[in-house]
C-alpha cells in the first residue's frame, strides 16, 4: 500500500473530512466577522498612526487602555466566530427558508439592503441604551474616557448572547440573503472605526447632513446631559433626524467621555460583566416579582420604588450603626 493511500485511510476514518466539507458553509454565514479580523490589521496599523500624534496627551489616549481595548475586541471577535454559528444563524437560517420574498441581489436591492440594514443598527443600538438587558452588554463601548480608534475595539464578549442580532431578522424574513446582510453590517463595522476619533474635525456640511462623523460621534459618547442617548446611527445619521435622536456639539459643553457610573477597575472580565452584576442585584431586591424582571427590559436608569425604599431604609440603619444609636 502506497504511504499517500495510508495517510489517505488515516484521514477518513478520523472523520475529519467531513468536518472539513461543512466548515465553509459555516465561514461563509459568518463573514461578517471575517470581514472584521481582516480589517483588524488596518485598524491597528491607524491606530498606531493616530497614538504617534496624540501620545503626549493623557487626556485622549493612555498606551495601556488602548491595549486593554484590542483585548477586549479580540474577546468579542471570539465568542462571535464560536457562538454566532450556534445561536444566530439558525434563526437566520430560519427566516430566509420562510422568506416572503425572493430578492435577487442586483445594485438597486443591494442599496436597499444597506440603508435597511444601517435602519436596523439605528433601532439595535438606540435600544442598547435603553434596554438594561442590551445596555449590560454595550456599556463596556462607552466605559472608556477618551476617544480614540482603539475605543471602537472596546467591546463585550457577550453581545452574541444578549440577542441584538435579532434586529436583522426580519430583513432574512422579507427575502435578503443572510450572507448579504452579513456583508452589509461587517462593513457598516467597518466604517464605524474610522468614526472614532478626535483628530477629525467637522467635515463639509453636505456630509455631516447625511453621513455619521467623528463630530456627531464624539457627542454620541459624551456623558454631558444634553449628549446622552443622542447620535445613534451607524453609517448614516440621517435615522438620527428622522426620529428626533440628533445632537450637535455645544460649543460651551467640552464633551466628556464614559459613563455616569464609571467602572472602578481595568480588569478585563469586570469591564464586561459589571452591569450585569448591577441588574441581578438590584433584581435580587426584595418585591413583586413582575417589578423585579422589568430591569431586564427598562433603560438603565430606572429603579423601582421598592428598591429605593429599601435602600433608604439601609442607609438609615448603616448611619445608625456608625452612630452608636
């Protein structure tokens, strides 16, 4: 027996043959995060370009956070690529095979497919502010202070398990291909990089009417009142104007960055579960039921009046305690 054939018998009957004809299927349903490692060498490559410039002030970029950023990211890319082909591409799968149309990709439907899906985006990450559920996945984004590319890598490793893919759905439903609507919302991803930033100013008005900037996204990360939950499209921010969610920089309100409860620490598995441990515990407060699963689904800010008491009943107590009383 020829030493190929043998090496040939090794390999089918290990069973990894088969494994190997279904991993392109597989590849193909996730290019979209493909799409994104591919282009994670150009980010760091801009990146890089952009620290040169900005290093020497503490105030929009620190060499360690910024790495604590791409680790982040890499996290994220890798719970997708692992997870996306057991949790999301099933129900896509799904609602292509019961599609009410049958849509041909041509440069008109390929158009179409761009603008719904930056449509979905808009709504995915307007209710990834106020939706607690989604908000404890997408708050590690907008826990940093600065404002730089590496901020756009900072993302959670759970979002593929908080659900916020199901926004595209209906786009399979009504006929799109999944692996177009893949492409369309890597590259949307892709764009989206380039948004974060300091070191672009405002750009010609035509493209700030319709196109999201650095501009309108640096007032999106903006923790100042007036910016909070403004300025939530993805490639356009025409959405933003439609739906009475647009913003401007002030020019006496200096945009500062993060959330309006920082994270205490840089370790990496506290940046991603830390509002989750906030919502289960103020779940675990005592009352109804019902009222204690509505911090799933109501924005981030809302407490329940049982909690509330609560807490003041504890502050009383602890003040007691400390007063000898």
């Amino acid at each position: 027996m020829a030493l190929t054939e043998m090496f040939h018998n090794v390999l089918a009957d290990s069973g990894l043959t088969a494994l190997w004809h279904a991993i392109p299927p597989w590849l193909a349903l996730d290019e979209r995060q493909l799409i994104f490692m591919l282009a994670t060498p150009v980010f760091i490559g801009v990146f890089a370009w952009e620290y040169l410039k900005i290093r020497h002030d503490p105030h929009l970029v620190d060499a360690g956070e910024s790495l604590r950023n791409f680790m982040l990211g890499a996290g994220y890319q890798t719970t997708e690529l692992v997870f996306a082909g057991l949790i999301a591409f099933p129900v896509y799968a799904l609602a292509y095979r019961y599609r009410l149309l049958d849509i041909q990709l041509t440069v008109f439907t390929g158009i179409l497919l761009w603008l719904l899906t930056d449509l979905s985006f808009y709504w995915m990450h307007r209710s990834s502010h106020r939706v607690r559920w989604l908000w404890a996945a997408h708050v590690t984004h907008h826990s940093s202070e600065r404002m730089n590319f590496s901020t756009a890598m900072r993302q959670n490793a759970t979002n593929i398990f908080n659900g916020g893919w199901l926004f595209y759905v209906p786009l399979a439903l009504i006929g799109f291909n999944p692996v177009w609507i893949g492409v369309c919302y890597a590259l949307s991803l892709v764009y989206q990089f380039f948004i974060h930033t300091t070191l672009v100013g405002k750009l010609p008005p035509l493209i700030e009417l319709v196109f999201n900037t650095p501009n309108h996204h640096r007032v999106h990360h903006g923790r100042n009142p007036a910016y909070i939950d403004r300025n939530y499209g993805g490639v356009f921010i025409v959405f933003d104007r439609l739906f009475g969610t647009f913003a401007v920089e002030q020019a006496d309100q200096l945009i500062k960055y993060g959330i309006t409860r920082p994270v205490p620490t840089n370790n990496l598995l506290v940046s991603w579960l830390h509002e989750y441990r906030d919502m289960f515990a103020d779940m675990r407060r005592k009352g109804p039921l019902w009222q204690r699963l509505r911090h799933l689904w109501m924005p981030p800010e809302w407490e329940r009046k049982e909690a509330n008491q609560d807490r003041t009943d504890s502050s009383i107590k602890d003040v007691s305690n400390r007063s000898g009383l």
